[in-house]
C-alpha cells in the first residue's frame, strides 16, 4: 500500500521511501502553455458532448474548470510575451 505523506513531501510504501526532489526552476515550462490548451479544449469538448447528450450531467465544476484553465493559460501567454 502506498502512502503520501505530505509534511514530509514523500511517497511511503511500506519499506520503500522515495524522496520527491524540488523542482530548482519554479517557472512554468515552454511546454507548459500548450498542456493547458490541450487541457482547456478537452474540457469544452466534454462541455459540448454533455451539453447536446447529458445536460444533466453539466456541473458547476466542470464550468469552474474551464474559467480556471482559460485564465491560467492568459497568464502564462502574458508571462511568455
């Protein structure tokens, strides 16, 4: 059974520890802009499909992750310029 202890920022199974190591460059990735185009597209595709099958099924958070991802993706397309 694996375990996240997150004080420690480790992974714990049981005799095994992996110590995850700190990323040395905080800022986002080149690629980063283009995971959350991708993401934001997925996301308004499934928007789309439930929209026309399941209406029902359309959430708040789905609508929250698409304004989280959009906005996101402005501020790493501002960052980039």
């Amino acid at each position: 059974m694996t375990n996240y202890d997150f004080k420690e920022d480790r992974l714990i199974d049981n005799s095994m520890i992996i110590k995850i190591p700190e990323p040395d460059n905080k800022k986002p990735s080149c690629l980063e802009p283009m995971k959350i185009g991708f993401a934001l597209k997925a996301e308004i595709y499934k928007y789309n499909y439930r929209k026309e099958h399941e209406p029902q099924q359309i959430s708040t958070l789905d609508l929250t992750i698409i304004y989280a991802l959009y906005e996101y993706l402005k501020i790493l397309e501002g960052e980039k310029k």
